[in-house]
C-alpha cells in the first residue's frame, strides 16, 4: 500500500504536459497539397486512401509512397 501511494506521488510530481494529434496526420501527397487538398475527384495515387478512401478503385497494379514527417519537440 505504501509502494503504491509513493509511485503514484512520484508520478503526480514528475508529469509534464502532453499533446497529440493521433493517426492524423495532414499533407499526405504532394498533388494534393499543392491543389489545396482539393484531391478527391481525382485520387490516382496511394494518397487517396486518406482524402478519398474510394479513389482506390481508380488505381491499378501495386503501389508504394514513401514519406517522413519530422516530429519536433519542445521542452519548454
């Protein structure tokens, strides 16, 4: 009972804010970015799984989009 009393008021001590945006991350292809995001009527790439799940008929054969997003942190 003890250990758990001092581990929780460690934990309450030690935290520090948190902030997150999940799966959702924006920007997805370079087509659609620069068109504005108006990219549903014409997804003919693997993007459109995230802008217009359908478009995905429109593709044929195997596709890959490789992409990094740059995640910065900080620790102010």
């Amino acid at each position: 009972m003890r250990n758990n009393l001092l581990l929780c008021l460690l934990a309450l001590l030690l935290a520090r804010p948190a902030a997150g945006v999940g799966i959702r991350l924006l920007n997805q292809g370079a087509d659609a970015v620069a068109r504005g995001n108006a990219f549903v009527a014409t997804a003919d790439d693997p993007s459109a799984l995230f802008y217009n799940p359908a478009g995905i008929t429109q593709l044929e054969g195997h596709h890959i989009q490789p992409g990094a997003y740059l995640i910065y942190l900080d620790n102010r």
